[in-house]
C-alpha cells in the first residue's frame, strides 16, 4: 500500500513464468487480500493476469533500458 500512497497505479499485471492456474491464483488472492486493507484516499488498482508467460522477463528487462533512457525519472522530486 506504500506504493500505491504515493504513485497512482491504475492496474497491476500479475504475469510469469509460471502455469496458467498458477497465475490465475495469484490474481485471485491478491484481489482477496487486497479487499481487506482500508484503502481510504487511495484508488485501488485493477489486479489483472497477464498473457506473456515465460516471455514476461524478457520482455520486462528489455524495457529498462527504454524507461531509463526516455520515461521520467519517479525519483526526480524526492532529490535535494
């Protein structure tokens, strides 16, 4: 909930080189969970399973050097 108190998360991807069921669990229990906590002044997000499977490492690693190289910097703010 730290996060989400300070960036606005519209969604949350559970995704992973891991069995469909598996994924699908994972969703399950974190939407469970999730409706558990007060989330008062805080939007909560829409937990979804992804559809890259095994390929969603990959993928995630291959788009940081494209976030650091052209997404703002999240950190910019809390510098002195």
């Amino acid at each position: 909930m730290a996060t989400l108190s300070i960036i606005d998360l519209e969604s949350v991807i559970v995704d992973g080189c891991f069995p469909g069921f598996v994924r699908d669990e994972l969703v399950s229990r974190t939407e469970v969970e999730l409706d558990k906590l007060d989330l008062q002044g805080i939007r909560r997000p829409e937990i979804v399973a992804g559809s890259m499977g095994a390929t969603a490492r990959a993928v995630g690693a291959a788009c940081l050097p494209l976030s650091k190289d052209h997404v703002i910097d999240q950190n910019a703010l809390l510098q002195d």
